[in-house]
C-alpha cells in the first residue's frame, strides 16, 4: 500500500511579525498615598456604620488635611480622591445627624407643647 503524498500547505494569511523593540515605558513606582486621605475615607465609612459624630468629625478633619498635604507635595503624593470620599462621607453625616437631631427637638417639643396645652 501506497501513503497519499502530503498535500502542500496552504499559504499562511497572518504575516508573521518581526521581533519589534518594546516601545512601552519602564514600570514605575506608583505615588504613594497620603495616610491622612486614608484615615479620612476609613473614619468616614465607620461615621456611617459605627461612630456616627465622631467619626464625622475625624474624616472631615483628615480630609481637609489630607487635601492641603497632597497639595503642598506637587505631585509626590496621591489620594485626592480618598480625601474627597472621606470628606463627603463626613459632610453628609454630620447633616444627617443635625437633622435627626432637630426632628427629635421637633417631635419632642410639639408633645411638650402638646401636653402644656392640655392642662
């Protein structure tokens, strides 16, 4: 028995590619992040979950450290975002809590007034 003659191979439609130097840049080291945007995002997220007012307060405090840090290191430092995250965290607790309180003042003095009216 005879073997089929293997047919010639067909032409291959990728053209192959030459070994081009790397134009990508060299790997650098990332900025670091300031530890005070740090400490406001994390003190923001617990105003929220279990210090409510003084949590606030601390990631508002550090936000706005943070933000005059990153300023004054002109680009060596990163974490204007996780100070901006903090800070609203923080802003918006504190709102929140003004107006909890208020409407406890609120509903608390219309029942006293309520109560003096009666008698």
């Amino acid at each position: 028995m005879s073997t089929p003659a293997p047919s010639p191979a067909a032409p291959s439609t990728a053209a192959p590619s030459p070994a081009a130097p790397s134009t990508a840049a060299p790997l650098q080291n990332p900025r670091p992040s300031s530890t005070s945007a740090v400490v406001s995002l994390i003190f923001g997220l617990l105003a929220w979950l279990l210090l409510p007012i003084i949590g606030a307060i601390i990631a508002v405090v550090s936000g706005h450290l943070a933000r005059a840090e990153i300023r004054a290191a002109q680009g060596r430092l990163d974490g204007d975002g996780l100070a901006i995250a903090g800070l609203v965290l923080g802003y918006l607790q504190l709102v929140f809590a003004l107006l909890v309180i208020a409407a406890i003042f609120l509903f608390f003095g219309g029942l006293a007034f309520l109560l003096a009216m009666a008698h």
